[in-house]
C-alpha cells in the first residue's frame, strides 16, 4: 500500500472485518437480507453501494461547508436519491432481469442505514480523499457479508453458485446428487439469511473476544 | 373484503420485518426496551398512515405513464416513474418535519412521546419501502392505499413490540458470549420469521377462495417468489420419486 499512508488504509481495512458496517455498526441489515437468495444479486447490489457510497461521500465531502445543519438530512437525501436513481437506470438499461429481480430494494438503497451513517459520522467532518476512502472501505465491508450470505444460501439452497451447477444436477442425479444429496429449499426463504448473519456474528465474535457485548 | 385482506396480508403475511426485511436497522437498534419500542412502533404506523396515501396521489397523478394527462392532451405521453424514488423520499423527509412541528405545536405530550422518534424515521426503510410497495404492487385506490398504510405500520409494530420483549426476558438467560446482544437477536428474528411463515397459508384455504388469490395479482415481493420456487421444487422432486 504505497499508495496510501497508513492511516488511510486503516480506513479501507477497518471496516472489512473489526468495524464492520452489518456485523458491528449495525447498519443497512435491510438489504443485506432480503437479495442474498443469489450470488449474482448480492454482487450487484455490492456493487451499486460501492458506487453511491463512494461517490456520495465525495459530494456530500465537497458541499459540507455550506449545507446548513437544519435541512442536512433532506439535502443528503437528495444526493443518495439522485445517485440511487442513476444505478436504477443503468441497471434497467443493461440487466434488466436482473433489476426485475431487485425490485424495490435497489430504490432502498436510498434509506440504507450505512449511508446516511456515514454521510453523517465521517463525510461531514472530513476532506475529500479520506471521505472517499472511508466510503469505499465501509460498502466493501458491506459487500463482503452480503457475498458471504449469498454464497452459502445459493450454495446449500440451489446447489448452484451464480447460476452454474458446481454440486451437479439434482435431475440426472450426477454429481454429489449420486450419493442421495438434497438441495436445502429452506435456505432460499427469507428466515435463513437472518440465522446465516447471527452465524457469521457468533463466528467473527468468537475469533475476536473484544468485540462481545455483555448483554 | 378487499379491505380485510389486504389488511390481514399486511399484518400477517407480508409482515414488513419478517418478510421483506424492512425498516430491520432501528428495528434491532430500537428494540431493548418495550416502552421505546412502543413508541417508535406507534411513530411509523402514524407516519405510514400519512406518506402512503399522499404517495398514492402523487404516483397516479404525476409519475406513472401518461398520469400528467389531466393536465392536457399534449403531456398524456410523458412517464416521470424514474423520479419517483426522489419524489417519495422528498414528500416523506417534509411530512415528516411538518407532522414533528405541528404535532409539537398542539399536543406537547404526544411529542414528549413520540418526538424524538420522528427525525429518526424519515431515513427508515419501512417508511419509503411501504410507498415502493404500494406502487410495485399497484394499490387500486386511495383508500385501499391507506389501509396498506395503516396495516403494514401495525405489522411492524407488532414486530417490534415482540422483539423488545423478548430481549427483556432474555437478558436474564445463559446465552453463549458471542452470540450476545447482536447476535441472538437475529437468530430469534429468523425464528419468529419462520413462525410467520405459518400464516402464508392464511387467505389461500379452500377451494373457493383460489380465483380469488389469482385476482390480487400481488405477486412481486421477493418471498413470494422464493415460495413459488420451492413449489415447483418440491412438486420437481415429488414426480422424481
């Protein structure tokens, strides 16, 4: 990282795993859960906060010194909205199956907690770069979880990881199919993401103990 | 009775928290204590009840294709449905700042209660994706739009008020360390979700009622997708055997 000086790489590696937006801030749970049935949503949706995030925390950056605290809220909103409406149109105009499949969620990047969280805790306080910095750090932590979840739900629920058979086909029984293995239709409903995540927290607060909350 | 099953698939069914994820960030950073549960449950019914319908208005009468037709056959051809994502969050951030004025203006008990709340709520998710709801899954009218409102604020409320009471109680139990606090409260949601599940099969008994399903086309959320793939999975494997 030569590039960076240290202490701007904390920025991007903090939030991968110790400061981590969905496991430890709590934030954007949203749509974490409800497009991780599939690998290739969740990538997408990674994707689309990368960008809103990145480039929200540079405007929001560049105009902190003139937005008047009263109406911030409103004036953020319409930056995330203006940026979420670009990713809508693009992802209309180029998957469109894909945003089909998105439905509503992808407008919901809008009221995604991290955001706001963000725009709020750091992009109001700092200059451009590290803005820009910490905005790409916390979607990529967001992005992580959300690649993880959509990994073992597609995985374990469909057999499949984006869209490709890697178990084998259930219907010519090739593959792992051959010795009696069963897709586990339970892990496309909606309830499993939620067990998938309190499972990636146990994980991740066992391997670090200081992250433990007493009660 | 369009009324009552639209009200009850809100509640119930199509449970805004354990169904579709929404508003899930205060939903856990809210929830440790019944008395504020409470009142940040009764602030989103409240504002649902007002942003749906005044959403409603807005999407038939300006945003959907061809809507700007009262104005004149020559805007019949426009679609503004791209603005609408900054149009709703727009209406919602100003009612929101508007009811939290009036409301501390005439009733200063009512915002002692519920006040601090209110700022909270205009960056919810329940809020903005119960107007991205009620357009995707295409709300007849306004008073069906209100009622999606109303109902879908209750369902959250009920969620909420559930979870902070259980997380009272489990304060006092023997949970393993890492999964304390964050943790457990997203397993016990994913089992509360899957006890919601039971009531998917609510409004779908009996013969008679299937041509009435059919007809509430409401099939978009992506639950109910999920639930029509593990059908077909299932009756896949059923003819396998």
């Amino acid at each position: 990282m030569a590039l960076l000086s240290k202490k701007d790489s904390k920025l991007i590696l903090d939030p991968l795993a110790d400061n981590n937006p969905i496991t430890i801030q709590v934030l954007g749970i949203c749509s974490a859960l409800a497009i991780t049935a599939e690998l290739n949503a969740s990538i997408v949706m990674a994707i689309s906060v990368i960008f809103v995030l990145g480039v929200g925390n540079v405007v929001i950056s560049l105009i902190r010194n003139i937005i008047p605290s009263k109406i911030r809220i409103i004036v953020q909103l319409t930056v995330v909205a203006t940026l979420v409406i670009i990713v809508d149109q693009v992802l209309k105009a180029y998957a469109y199956t894909l945003s089909k499949e998105l439905s509503v969620f992808v407008g919901l990047i809008i009221t995604n907690c991290i955001i706001m969280g963000r725009f709020e805790a750091f992009a109001l306080g700092n200059g451009v770069w590290r803005s820009f910095l910490d905005g790409i750090g916390n979607a990529l932590g967001y992005g992580v979880i959300l690649i993880i979840v959509g990994f073992f739900r597609e995985l374990l629920g469909s057999g499949t990881l984006l869209g490709i058979e890697v178990l084998g086909n259930p219907v010519d029984k090739t593959g792992l199919y051959a010795f009696g293995y069963e897709n586990n239709g339970f892990m496309l409903l909606s309830p499993m993401a939620l067990i998938v995540v309190g499972i990636i927290i146990w994980v991740q607060r066992h391997k670090n103990k200081a992250l433990i909350e007493d009660h | 009775m369009e009324h009552v099953e639209l009200f009850f698939k809100s509640i119930f069914i199509d449970n805004m928290v354990f169904a579709t994820f929404l508003g899930m960030c205060s939903y856990l950073a809210v929830s440790k204590k019944v008395s504020t549960a409470v009142g940040l449950g009764a602030a989103v019914i409240f504002v649902l009840a007002i942003t749906v319908p005044l959403n409603w208005l807005l999407d038939q009468y300006i945003l959907q294709e061809g809507a700007l037709a009262w104005l004149g056959p020559e805007f019949a051809s426009y679609d503004l449905s791209f603005l609408s994502f900054i149009m709703f969050i727009a209406t919602i951030a100003t009612m929101v700042q508007l009811v939290e004025i009036v409301v501390e203006k005439f009733s200063p008990s009512l915002y002692n209660s519920l006040g601090i709340f209110l700022p909270l709520i205009a960056v919810n998710c329940a809020i903005l994706g119960g107007s991205l709801f009620m357009q995707s899954r295409e709300i007849a009218t306004l008073g069906l739009a209100f009622n999606y409102g109303v109902s879908s604020g209750i369902g959250w409320f009920l969620a909420i008020l559930a979870i902070a009471a259980i997380r009272e109680k489990i304060r006092y139990s023997n949970v393993p360390a890492p999964l304390r606090g964050l943790g457990i409260t997203f397993i016990i949601t994913g089992l509360m979700a899957i006890g919601f599940m039971s009531f998917g099969g609510m409004l779908t008994g009996g013969e008679e009622q299937a041509p009435a399903e059919t007809k509430t086309v409401l099939i978009d959320s992506e639950d109910e997708k999920e639930k029509e793939n593990d059908a077909l999975a299932d009756n896949t494997k059923k003819e396998l055997n």
